[in-house]
C-alpha cells in the first residue's frame, strides 16, 4: 500500500466506523469510573467504578479480536501478534477525575452539541481509548485483508488508575518488558517529549478545630478546588456574602461559608479559581478564627497566593520547562486537625529534596508538618528519537504545520516507560469555545472533527513506526 492509499484508506475506515467509535465513547462515559478505594476488594483494586471501565475497554477489545489479558483488575493488555514479540505499545486510560460542580450538561451522559462530544472521560481520556483501540483495529482489518503480520506486535495496555496514583503502570513496568516505544493518546499535539516532575504532599495542623468546626474542599488533589466550605460558629448577621461566595445558617450557631471557584488541571492552575483560596481569604478578611486557626489560615494564603509557587518560596524554571506550578487541591479537616495537599509540577532545575525542605521549613514556622505523598522526577525522551520523529511528522502532514516536540508540566503515562511520548488529541492550534471545558473541568469535551483527524494520524503514525528499523 502506498502512502497516499494508507492515507486514503484510513480516511475511509475513519468515516465508516464514526457512529460505532461515539456508541463505544458514549458506553465508556456513562461509567462513573473514579477510585473508590473503600469498595476496594481483590480483583478491583480501585473500586468497582474503575473496573467496571476496565472490563468495557477489555469488551471492546475483544470485539475488535485482540487477545485480551486481565491483570488482576490493576491494569489490562491486549496484542495484535507482529513477526516478532518485539512491541509498539499505546496506552490510554479508564479512570476519570470526579465531576465537581458547574457541569451545564449531565457529565455521565455523552451530549452532542455543534459538533462536540460533552462529557466527563470525553477527553481524559475515554474518548482517546476509544481512539487508539480503532487504530488497532485498523491495523488488524489490514492484517486480515493482507494475511501478512506487521513487523512488532502492537499492545494496547489499558490503564485504570492514571488519575491517582499510577499504581497501575508502575506494576505494569515491573512486571512486564518495555516495549520499543510507547505513545499515549492523553496530551496535546504535535508531541509531548518531556514532562515536569511532580510533587505531591500533606500540609498538617495539630488538634486546632474550635471556631472553624470544618474545612472541606477540592475534588483531587492534582485539580484546583472548584468547590469549597467552612463551617464555622459565628454571628450569620455580621457576614454578608460576596462574589463566589454564599453564607447559609447551618443552625445552632453555625454558619457555613460556601466558595465557588472554576476547576482546572494542576499543570495550569491559571487558567483555574481555586474555591478553597476564596474561603479562606474570606474567613481571614472577616477576622473569623482562633489563633492558633488564623495561623493555619495564614499558611493557606501562602499555598493559594500564587499559581507559581512564590509565596511557597519554590518558584523555579529552567531552559528544559516551562516554570514551576503549584496548586493546593484538596483541604479536609481529620478530627480536630485540618490537613491540606499540594501539587507542584518542577522543572530540572530543582529536585524533590530541595522542595521538601523549602515547604516544610515554610510550614514549621506556622506549627504545621509536611508529609510527601507522591514524588515523580522530571522524564524527557530524545526529540530525535526516530518514532518521535515520525509521529511528529504524521502530524505536521496532516495540519500543514512545522511543529516541534514539547514539554508540559502534567503528568501522563510516558513518563513511565523507556521511549516514550504524549500524543494529541488536544491541539493548542486548533482552539476550543469558550462554553466547552477542558481536562478535570466543568463541561469536559472535543471536537469531533479533531477526533476524527486524530485517529487518522493515530493509524498511519502507527503504520510508519511498524515499518521502522528498531
């Protein structure tokens, strides 16, 4: 088959399975996948929501006729045999964030509107599963019509806890050989060849809650908080509400003070209004605390007082990445203790140590304790890595563009693997409408026709590296 013929032959594939591609999107939506680990039990290590997820990717899989394989419920694989047991892998994933607040349209049903798919997982990443399993059909109908095998086997590892932890990838790589190169459908074009490191933590209070009774915030702790509360024992008179926030009696001398913000992803905090800053600059503003809880609060204004990390003292950048961004994602309150996270996406510049010690020097001074939950150092693949290159190219084909590889601050499944990279569908040059949100937001959905002309660079891409010498 020549080039052209590929091109035009994924086209048509595309166009031909275009209503089967929104019923598989659609079925993968409607599973209200998020980690449940109080439902944890063996075989569903992440709850019942994500594994019913995992189990529809598998189905559709098998209907496609890959040889589908069941991890324990941590994770799921499925092959298309090559000549050689040597793989290309593609991996997207199941699982989704919460849905928060601010949704316009039911974010477990898919809605059709001018021409995009709305709904929680359309974007991150349920649709582009769906996309890259296509893709791997493609190549099978091709074996079938040909009865010649592709050079590498083709795996598609379905994850079901990217969202979290990674608990699902990480036991993936240690129990698994490394594929050649891998690509996961979960990014932006033209390529994501780098990505920051990340740092996550628990900022912890003693046993203060007396006039604060409870603080409660946030979604995930890698998304800006777009709702917020604090209960507090105060006069309801004396507080009068403001933009983003609501005052409501809570009865017996409580009044709970609601914030309102716009979730984002952490790596973009920017573009977000973290609801727990609004709360607490409310409650600082309206003298309302002991002192030991304004202490806290004054720490909190520290955590929410910039999208950059200064007010944290770990601003950093370097000539790899795009500069340091730090959110504060969840708040809660533990008994009469309030504990809250923070997530910073880090450059090469600075190291995991160093940022420890920067925060918990901060903390110490307002008598709270850090904890480190998570920390995932700084990953980059060669941008002259020959698969790169080739997907690359695949893509400034099919727009007309000169792009290059890039780095990001979020957090994807390459990083996890030897060669590895970030692969569409969202295009910064091929902007959204403002009503439609985008990854962990209110209103989350795509383009169709950005979908559609993802698949098909997602199949030739996949043609071309088959034909690769690796």
């Amino acid at each position: 088959m020549t080039d052209k013929q590929l091109k035009e032959t994924a086209h048509e594939f595309v166009e031909a399975n275009w209503d089967a591609i929104v019923e598989d999107i659609t079925t993968m939506v409607k599973i209200r996948s998020v980690e449940d680990l109080e439902h944890a039990q063996p075989g569903m290590p992440y709850g019942p929501g994500p594994f019913k997820a995992l189990e529809a990717g598998m189905n559709l899989a098998k209907r496609i006729g890959l040889d589908v394989h069941n991890c324990d419920g941590r994770i799921a694989y499925a092959d298309l045999a090559g000549e050689q047991d040597k793989q290309i892998a593609v991996i997207g994933h199941t699982d989704v964030v919460a849905e928060g607040s601010g949704w316009e349209y039911e974010p477990f049903t898919v809605t059709h509107k001018d021409g995009y798919l709305i709904g929680r997982g359309v974007l991150d990443d349920k649709g582009p599963f769906v996309l890259e399993m296509y893709a791997a059909k493609f190549l099978k109908e091709q074996v079938e019509a040909t009865g010649k095998k592709y050079p590498y086997t083709l795996r598609c590892i379905i994850g079901n806890n990217e969202e979290t932890d990674m608990a699902d990838v990480e036991w993936y790589v240690k129990n698994f050989e490394q594929p050649e190169f891998c690509f996961t459908p979960d990014s932006s074009f033209p390529l994501v060849c780098g990505e920051k490191g990340g740092f996550s933590a628990s900022i912890r209070t003693a046993d203060i809650a007396d006039t604060i009774v409870e603080l409660c915030g946030g979604q995930a702790d890698n998304a800006v908080a777009s709702d917020a509360y604090a209960l507090v024992k105060a006069d309801i008179s004396t507080l009068k509400p403001r933009e983003r926030i609501d005052i409501e009696d809570a009865g017996n001398g409580l009044v709970k003070v609601i914030g309102h913000g716009v979730s984002a992803h952490a790596s973009t905090p920017q573009s977000g209004i973290n609801a727990i800053g609004l709360v607490v600059d409310y409650l600082v503003d309206n003298n309302i605390g002991t002192p030991a809880e304004k202490q806290f609060l004054a720490f909190e204004q520290c955590v929410f007082g910039s999208t950059d990390g200064s007010t944290l003292t770990i601003a950093a950048t370097d000539e790899i990445f795009d500069p340091l961004t730090c959110i504060g994602g969840r708040v809660f309150t533990e008994g009469k203790a309030f504990r809250q996270t923070i997530d910073a996406r880090y450059p090469s510049s600075v190291t995991d140590a160093w940022l420890y010690e920067q925060v918990s020097t901060l903390a110490a001074k307002y008598d709270c304790t850090v904890d480190v939950d998570l920390v995932l150092v700084p990953f980059l693949t060669d941008p002259n890595n020959e698969c790169i290159k080739t997907l690359v190219a695949t893509y400034n084909e099919y727009t007309g563009r000169e792009a290059k590889p890039f780095t990001i601050g979020g957090g994807t499944y390459a990083r996890h693997f030897k060669a590895a990279g970030a692969f569409g569908p969202n295009d910064p040059a091929f902007p959204m409408p403002s009503w439609l949100g985008g990854e962990h937001a209110a209103n989350e959905g795509f383009s169709v026709e950005q979908f559609k002309r993802a698949l098909e660079i997602y199949i030739v891409s996949l043609v071309r590296i088959m034909a690769l010498d690796l």
